[in-house]
C-alpha cells in the first residue's frame, strides 16, 4: 500500500528515543491545537469560551497537553499524567490549574520529579501502580494474567500489583475533581 504524500508509517518498539519522543509530542500538540481551532469554529464557541477548556494526557499525551495549554488561553486547566517536561524549556508561564499525576511505581519518576520540579500544581502519586494503569492496560493486563496469559512480574511493570478497579476509580475520582473544580 502506497502512503499519500506526507505521511510515514512508525514502529515503535520499546522506550522511544529521544528524536522520535519529540516528533511524538509535537504531533500531539499539533492535534490538540487543531481541535482547539476547530471548536472555536462551532456555532457554541462564545459559549465555550466562557466555560474554559481543560486538557488532560498519558506520557507523551500528557506533555503535549501542558506544552498545549501554555500556549493556549482557550485552555483553562491541564492535567499531566505521568507525562516529561523536560523536552522544552521548562513550561513556566503556565498560569493554568495544573495536576501532575503519577504512579509510585513507574521507573522514570526521578526524570518526572526533576521536570516537574519547578512547576507549581497539585501533585498525586497513585500508589501500587504503575506507567500503563492510566490506560486500558489497567483493566486488560490483570484480566490476561487471570487468563494466565501474562506473569505477575509483567503485569507489575506495566500496570503495577494494585487492584484495577479500586486504581481506575481512583484515577477517575481525582481527574474529574481537579477539573470540576478548575472549569466553568
């Protein structure tokens, strides 16, 4: 099959390199502000406005929605979950409510924690999980391993020993309180 011009296929395997992590978030950014400019073009857009938008995103997804939100005034929260700062300079004008959110068991939390460092934000450590328990992951790898189709240790480095549903409430609960309480 033949790609139109422009695009590219990517098969990432493992951790991404720092290059391809880059084009990742910027890809993102580029998506989250076409979005933006997309609902500004609907027939409710002066009733979003003065709603506000809040941005929420996983790892990369998470970078980008902060890097997003510096940028954007349409934007009036952000939440991070578990997603580097450091690929830019550190977003400091960021004047939006902020949750940075991250598991107790991830093996980047001392990159997190140093490009976090400087940002004001209400910080929340998910304890017994870990990267992948923000994703669908959290739900299915504990159902795999039931099915013996995953090992326990796989399963603690993806989404970490915590029970799934109590951790997806958790993640649930906390996200929709900090924007509930940040729009509108």
């Amino acid at each position: 099959m033949e790609l139109p011009t422009g695009m590219r296929t990517t098969t990432l395997i493992g951790p991404p390199d720092p290059a391809t992590f880059r084009t990742m978030v910027d890809t993102r950014i580029a998506d989250l502000r076409l979005v933006l400019d997309r609902l500004g073009d609907l027939p409710l857009a002066p009733v979003m406005d003065s709603c506000r938008i809040g941005l929420y995103g996983h790892s990369a997804g998470g970078t980008a929605a902060v890097y997003t939100a510096r940028d954007d005034r349409r934007v009036g929260a952000v939440a991070n979950l578990e997603g580097y700062l450091d690929l830019y300079p550190t977003p400091a004008g960021l004047d939006h409510p902020l949750l940075l959110f991250r598991t107790d068991g991830f093996d980047g939390a001392a990159r997190i924690e140093s490009s976090w460092a400087s940002l004001p934000g209400h910080r929340v450590l998910l304890p017994d999980a870990n990267h992948w328990a923000f994703t669908d992951y959290g739900s299915l790898v504990a159902r795999l391993q039931t099915a013996g189709l995953v090992t326990a240790t796989a399963r603690a480095a993806l989404i970490g020993t915590g029970d799934p549903v109590v951790t997806l409430a958790e993640v649930r609960a906390r996200v929709g309180t900090f924007f509930t309480g940040h729009l509108l």
